[in-house]
C-alpha cells in the first residue's frame, strides 16, 4: 500500500492574516489520529485554525476524537471532502465546530 495514503500528512496552506490553516491529506485512522493530534497541538498559539480535510479519504473516531479536542481550546474550523463530511456529520462534528466545502468559505468565516 502507497505510504502516503496510510498515514496523514500535514502540511501548512496558504493563510490570511491571524488564521492557521493546516491541510491534510491520506488517511486518519486509530494509529495516524495520534500523530494527527501531536502536530495540531503543536502548532503555535495564534489565532483561529482552519483544517482542510479535502485530501481525506477515510476519517475514524479517532481522528474525530482529536478534532473535537482541538475544538475545544479555541475556534476551530473544518473544511471537508466527501468522506470526511460523512463522518463528521454523523458524529455531530457540525455542533462542535464549523464545516465548510472550500477553503475560502472557512477563512472568511473569521472575517
């Protein structure tokens, strides 16, 4: 199996000024949301973050788990693909945070 689709990958975006976007792409599953989580919490404080979930192809309640804890310690928006618009919706992903299809969408939503 393709590395690259097993385990998440994050990587930054491009940002407006005061919000971090984070995309990720490949698969988040028990083991990656651990290393999904670690990279998140790293981040710098800062303003409002953006995770861009478009290059997902499978989101497990793990991988909810931890942005729902990211969500609790500030503003969090999510942007979503197919895949993780399921899940999330089913998990009650969109009481928690905000779901957006585009990019633009979520960091306006700030605006």
């Amino acid at each position: 199996m393709d590395d690259s689709r097993r385990h998440p990958r994050t990587r930054p975006a491009t940002e407006p000024a005061q919000v971090r976007v984070v995309a990720v792409r490949g698969e988040i599953d028990a083991a990656s949301a651990v290393r999904l989580g670690e990279e998140l919490l790293g981040l710098p404080p800062g303003g409002p973050v953006v995770v861009d979930l478009r290059e997902v192809g499978h989101l497990s309640a793990a991988g909810v788990r931890v942005l729902r804890g990211l969500a609790g310690g500030g503003r969090l928006a999510v942007v979503v693909g197919p895949a993780a618009a399921l899940v999330l919706r089913a998990a009650g992903g969109h009481d928690v945070f905000d779901l957006h299809l585009s990019l633009e969408d979520a960091t306006r939503s700030w605006s």
